[in-house]
C-alpha cells in the first residue's frame, strides 16, 4: 500500500475514533467525508487497498452499507492475495451479520476466514474467529 496513503487512512481513523469518543458528530461527519473522498478517488487505480474500505465501513453507521463496504474491501484483499486482510475483513462482516441477527451468512464469512488465517500470524485474530465460528455452530 502507498505510505502516504497508508497515513493519511490511520490519521483519519484515529481522528474518527476521537470524535466518537467525544460524541462530536460534526467533526466526525467531516472526517468520514475525507475517508470516503480517499476511497472514492484510489477506487480501481494502483493506489487501491482494502485497508481504507475496511476502514470506511467500521465506521459506517448504516449497517447494510458497512456490509457492502467489507464486501468490495473482501474483493480487494482477494485481489491482491492478502490473507491477512481476508481474515479480518472477513471477521468483521461476520460480526456485523451477528448483529443483525443472520447466523447463517456469519457462518458463511467466518468459515472462509477461518481458511484465510491459517496463513497468518495474528493468534488473537485466528483465536476470535475460531472461538465465534465455534459459539454459532454450536448454538
């Protein structure tokens, strides 16, 4: 991913997550206007990552967007092969399906997580996926 993008991405997060803290909405507006515009403008050029779409839908409120945000962030960790990306993008569709009371599509997203991570390092995530795949078949 391009650096400057890469920051530009992590200071808007940290900027988002502030103002959520602090309930400012406005702020917050502004700053999720300036993630979607980065979004929008590398959309299908070289400068293209899923980290800013993941980024943009965890902080979507309408959850039907946030699904369909992680959903072309999903299409773009696939395209570029990136097996940590398609874990916890995967993750937090999943979660998301939860919330919305669809276990059976959150099962569908964490299986092929769960396939994902066996290629990466992150124990924490691997053990998330496995512990709430593990909850939903079960229950």
């Amino acid at each position: 991913m391009n650096t400057r993008i890469y920051k530009q991405v992590l200071s808007l997060a940290k900027e988002l997550m502030s103002c959520a803290h602090k309930k400012d909405q406005n702020r917050f507006d502004t700053y999720y206007a300036e993630l979607k515009k980065v979004c929008d403008e590398n959309d299908g050029t070289d400068k293209d990552h899923p980290v800013q779409w993941e980024t943009l839908a965890d902080f979507t409120d309408d959850l039907e967007q946030a699904l369909s945000l992680y959903d072309k962030a999903l299409l773009k960790a696939s395209a570029i092969n990136s097996k940590d990306y398609l874990s916890s993008i995967g993750f937090s569709a999943a979660r998301l399906h939860v919330d919305l009371g669809n276990k059976e599509r959150a099962i569908e997203y964490l299986e092929q997580a769960k396939i994902h991570s066996n290629k990466i390092i992150d124990k924490e995530l691997k053990a998330d996926i496995h512990d709430l795949l593990k909850k939903l078949t079960t229950a």
